[in-house]
C-alpha cells in the first residue's frame, strides 16, 4: 500500500515542500530511501523500525521504499524521522486512510519512539503549528483518539535590559556620538585608538541603545538562529538584536557563509543586529573583502554545485583598530615609523572604508577620566533619543521597502537629502581634499540625515553636513 506525507527541507534558511512518499509491498524485507538522502536520512531506518516497535506498534517485515520528492533536492538531517515513520504506519493501516494529508510532518525519533525537536521549524512560516510528545500519541491525534496541544503565539514584546551601559564608559564624549549617530540610522563604524580606550567596551554597547526588535524582526531574526540550531532555550524567541563577535582568524565560509549544502555565516546570524569585528587589520585580507558585496546588498548569495542558497545579511558593522601594529598607548610614545603604520592601517582597503560611514578616532584616557567617577549618559536616554530618529525614517520610508538611512538608494538621496548651496559647496571642496568617491559623498549625505533626524530638522543643514564630513578621517589619510 502507498502512503503520502508531506514535510520540509530546509534550503538556506527557507523551508521547501517535500512530499515522502512510503511504499509497503509484499516481499523480502527491505527498508530502502531514495531521493537524495544525507547519512542523517538513510539511518533513520534504525530510529524509525526501533520507535516503532517500542512505541507499540508492529513494523511491517515486508519491502518499504521510501521516496522524498522532489528527488533533485537534497536532503538532510532528521526531521524526516517522524513523516517515514507516520508513512509507514498509514501505509498497514495503523492510521486512518486520509486523516494524515493535511498535515506537514517533521521531528526527529528517540529510539523509545518520543518525538525530538529539531532545527528550522521556524522556517515554516504561517502555519498552525501542533506538538505531539510521542509517536503514540502522533498517530492517537491522527485517528481523533486524543488532541495535541497547540503552540502558543510569542509572548508580547518587553523593551530590550542589558547590563551593558554607557553610563559605564568614560570620557570619550566624540565616540558615544558617532555611535549615537550609527544606531539613529544604522551607520557602519569603525573606531581606531590604543588599546585601552575603550573601543571594544563602545563597541558592546552599541546594541544597548538600538531600538528593540519588531514582532516581524522577532520572527525574521529567529528564523534564522533556529535553522543554525542556535536559538537560546527550546521554544523561546531571539528578544534582543544579535550581536557577533567572531575572531580575527575566522575564514571566509565561517563569516560569509558556505559549505556543501551552505550554511549560514556570521553575517547572516548578524542579520537585523550588529557585526563586531575587533582588531580589524588581523583579518585576512580576502576575508575582510568578501564582506564588500553583503554590506552594499544586504544579503548574501552562495553558489555550490548541488545548488544557490541566499542568505539575509543586513546587519550593522561596527570594527575596532589600533593605530599601529604595536599598539603603542599614543602616536607620541608610538615605536612605529609613520610607513609602518600606514602600512598596517593600509590593509583595509579604499573600497572597504568607502562602506563604512563613520571613521572614529579616540585618543588615549587622560588620567582624569580613568580615575574619576562614571556620569556618563545611560543608554535608556540615548535609545529613547534614537528610537525618535528611527520613527522619523519609518514615516519617511513608508512608501518603499526600507526603514533606515543607511540603506537608501542613490534616487532616495537625492530625494531626501537635498543640502543648501553653501553646504553644497562644503561638500564638493571635501571631494576634492579627502579624495571621496560618489559612494562617500552619498554616505556623507546619509549619516548628514540621520544626524538631522535627531534634532527633528526636516532640511540638512551645512552644519550637519559638516559633522558627517568629520567623520570621514580615515579617508584624508588614505589619500596622503
């Protein structure tokens, strides 16, 4: 007898429709699967025939072919354990004839036949979703013995707490700025200075004062920890913005994405958060390169030979390096030549820098401020003065698929950035001095916007086009 269930596969971190098709014919015994199994798949026959038969029921000593289709879609993992078990089950008549087409099926099998979760099932999107604990009370439900609870809808939203601070930071007044500017409208940073002037400290509390995720955001962001098997607790959603840290010898597949079938990268786990790559010129070069196109497209596409994948990567990045390569505590105590470090600030590239919208450059703590008490501003203050920037861009936004500054087209500038003659002519002589690409000059003019959207002005200003200007150092000395 045939029996048809549907199920899953993921594909990148979308779920395709697999139908398993399960077979039950006289003959010897034989328990087969085709349709481009992984490993995982094909050895789910000992966790299927064991489930089965401590679960109570009797498996069938006849020939089972299993078929997943569409044949040319690989498969993998175990969530197809419970879909080939409830097939098989359908096909002796154990389940009602019927009662099993509407329903898409995945779980893994423990031997003792309880149900396992698995990763992805969020990838599975606007579906009533049912939870049975075991392979007995699967088929009860099927034949209308007994009901499976329903997953509840996710809890409501509460602001985003965290123990990190800027309250905590000290001195550093230009820095918590420019990030105040980056999370108004989702700029890329970079800060340079010496070790111990508080980048990475900066850096980890960028994400204290990002609006909190939207139920959408929610959904989207945790879609994508779940098929990485990453989310934090079983059932629980991702509350706050991600953020990666990820170490300077990661390589490419590890940050873009890759492997045979590919999975996702740090980029794509960033998605919606923030990227923190501290100590940025130890990055191997391709490996800071190959983050060009995702910055620019906010996504990543992953071509291999069983197959393309596309992988959501829009993140906020946010980068953190010493002057030299000594990390000397000051450029007046500094060891190294001025070759050797531009040199060493010369492995990031034009093309690069011309992605990051804010250059920061912090001087070394004075002993003032490293002994004196924290006052600084708490980060509730600065997100409540973001969230209003943010809602500003929504209402600007509305019409088209964006939602922040950064990620305006070139026609969304020129409509929404118009500047005054003088500022104009501010902007062309910084073209001219700091050597700007058509890139930065409209980088310029977004973080120009966000920097008005937090005073409330509708109109740029030149002197918003002048602090947006300053943040662009790093681009004078690449052109010395």
């Amino acid at each position: 007898m045939l029996a048809r269930v549907l199920s899953a596969a993921l594909v990148g971190v979308e779920a395709a429709l697999v139908r398993v098709e399960v077979d039950v014919s006289p003959g010897l015994p034989m328990f087969t699967t085709v349709g481009l199994p992984d490993s995982a798949v094909r050895e789910s026959r000992e966790r299927v025939r064991t489930a089965i038969r401590n679960a109570g029921f009797a498996f069938p000593s006849e020939r089972i072919t299993v078929n997943l289709a569409p044949a040319d879609l690989r498969k993998e993992g175990a969530s197809f354990d419970l879909p080939i078990a409830l097939g098989i089950l359908s096909a002796t008549g154990v389940v009602v004839e019927g009662r099993i087409g509407s329903f898409a099926v995945v779980g893994e099998l423990a031997l003792n036949g309880q149900i396992q979760g698995v990763r992805g099932v969020l990838a599975v999107g606007d579906l009533k979703v049912l939870a049975a604990p075991t392979l007995r009370e699967a088929v009860d439900f099927l034949n209308g013995a007994v009901q499976v609870a329903v997953t509840p809808a996710p809890p409501a939203l509460a602001a985003a707490t965290d123990d990190l601070d800027f309250t905590d930071v000290r001195g550093q007044a230009h820095a918590k700025r420019a990030l105040e500017i980056a999370a108004a409208g989702a700029h890329n940073v970079l800060l340079v200075g010496p070790p111990g002037g508080g980048k990475t400290m900066l850096a980890r509390r960028l994400a204290a004062i990002l609006p909190p995720l939207s139920r959408d955001e929610v959904i989207e962001s945790s879609t994508i920890w779940s098929v990485a098997g990453l989310l934090p607790r079983h059932g629980e959603l991702m509350s706050r913005r991600p953020f990666r840290a990820p170490h300077h010898t990661i390589s490419v597949s590890g940050l873009i994405g890759g492997g045979s079938p590919p999975h996702p990268g740090e980029v794509t786990l960033a998605h919606l958060g923030v990227l923190f790559l501290d100590e940025l010129p130890e990055f191997h070069q391709h490996v800071l390169e190959s983050l060009r196109q995702p910055i620019e497209d906010g996504r990543v596409t992953i071509a291999r030979a069983s197959g393309v994948s596309d992988f959501p990567a829009r993140f906020q990045l946010i980068a953190a390096a010493n002057p030299c390569r000594r990390g000397c505590p000051s450029l007046d105590a500094c060891l190294c030549t001025p070759a050797e470090r531009a040199r060493y600030l010369g492995r990031l590239s034009r093309p690069l820098l011309d992605r990051i919208d804010l250059h920061v450059e912090l001087p070394a703590l004075p002993p003032a401020d490293v002994q004196g008490v924290a006052s600084g501003e708490a980060s509730e203050a600065i997100r409540a003065r973001v969230d209003v920037a943010r809602q500003r861009q929504r209402d600007r936004f509305r019409a088209s698929a964006i939602r922040v500054n950064a990620a305006m087209s070139s026609r969304q500038v020129r409509r929404f950035c118009r500047v005054s003659a003088e500022a104009e002519r501010l902007l062309a002589a910084a073209m001219t001095q700091l050597g700007l690409s058509a890139r930065g000059h409209d980088r310029v003019l977004k973080v120009a916007r966000s920097i008005a959207d937090l005073v409330g002005s509708e109109g740029l200003t030149v002197e918003h086009c002048a602090e947006a200007i300053q943040y662009r150092g790093l681009d004078r000395q690449w052109r010395a």
